[in-house]
C-alpha cells in the first residue's frame, strides 16, 4: 500500500473514532446527569454506565493507535516529500546560475557590439533592465570603433522543455514502509469491548 492510500484510509477511520468518541463522551455526560438527579441513579443506571465506560475506553484506545500510526505515515510523507522538494530546490539553483551565466554572457556579446536574437535582448531586459541598457550604449560604442561584429544564434535555443516531480505526489505514491495495524471499525470495537452481547 503506498502512503496516500494509507492517508485516506486510516484518515477516513480515524474520523469514524474521533466521531464515536465523541458521542459516546456526549452519552457518558448525559447518563451522568441522570445518575446525579436521580435518587438511587448509581444502582439504577450502573450497568449503563460500565457498558458505556467499556465502550469509549475500547474506542479510546484503538483511536490512540490509529493516531499513532497516521502520525508514523505523516512523517514518511513528510522525508518523501522534502527529499524531492530539496531535489528540485539545488536542482532549480543550478539551473538559475546556467541562466544568470547565459544572462551575463549575452550582455557580454552586446557589449562588444555583436549581434544576438532579439529573445535572448528580451531576457536580458527582463532580467536587468539598466544592465541592458548600459550593454546597449556600450555595445553602440563599440560598433562605431570595431567594425568586425559576430552574429550569434540563441543561447536558449537547445533548451527542453522541463518536467518538475510534484513533491506532494511524489510523497503519496511512495510504498508505504512496514504495515499498519488491522482496521476495525467502530462498531466492532464497541462490541468486542462488551462481549459483543450488546443489543
């Protein structure tokens, strides 16, 4: 099972438990209400009250282990998710120093009064638009005084298009490491803490 079918699934049954918990907390208030206003209420509604206190105890404690466990699954989908976050991170470092050198190199070319695209001009003026600016007049100046010029193709032309691994997704379907406990529900839960005579 890999981590985001054990998210959902465990997620899903966890809400099952906080849900019964809370009913059954709900029915334990209100049952001691009726102990304390009602004369003899211990004796009356005694048994209620120890099947009720099984009950939340049982489903208590197997939402204590759930718990456990989601928090066991989170932390693998949090290393799976900032290994690959990190990835992309020195990866989109290296790649913006390729792009600054690019930058620079076509201010370089510029400078000396050479010809290059118009899309890599456009980049350069995105990039710094007074560092363009001041190749552009130099680049004039230079012009005038060398009349031997190059002509260059893109320096972006070979580039491919780049395909980014989503962190999250990747965290999601990576195998789950060991197995988690069995799923119960509720229901079953209640009724094995009762004897399962319960109604």
């Amino acid at each position: 099972m890999n981590i985001g079918e054990a998210r959902g699934r465990y997620g899903a049954l966890l809400k099952s438990y906080n849900e019964e918990k809370f009913k059954l907390s709900q029915q334990r208030k209100q049952l001691d209400e009726r102990i304390n206003s009602t004369e003899n209420g211990k004796e009356l509604y005694g048994e209620e009250a120890a099947t009720l206190e099984l009950k939340y105890n049982a489903v208590k404690d197997k939402q204590d282990e759930y718990q456990k466990y989601m928090n066991d699954i989170m932390e693998q989908w949090q290393v799976q998710f900032d290994k690959v976050a990190a990835k992309q991170q020195a990866r989109n470092a290296k790649e913006y120093g390729a792009e600054l050198g690019k930058i620079m190199e076509v201010a370089r070319r510029i400078i000396h009064g050479d010809t290059v695209p118009a899309s890599d001009e456009k980049k350069l003026m995105e990039f710094d638009s007074d560092l363009y600016q001041m190749a552009k007049s130099a680049g004039e100046m230079a012009k005038r005084l060398n009349e031997k010029r190059k002509k260059y193709k893109s320096l972006w032309e070979d580039e491919e298009d780049k395909t980014y691994e989503d962190p999250m997704e990747s965290a999601d379907s990576k195998e789950l490491d060991g197995c988690g406990p069995d799923v119960v529900s509720v229901q079953e839960t209640m009724d094995a803490a009762v004897g399962g005579n319960e109604e």
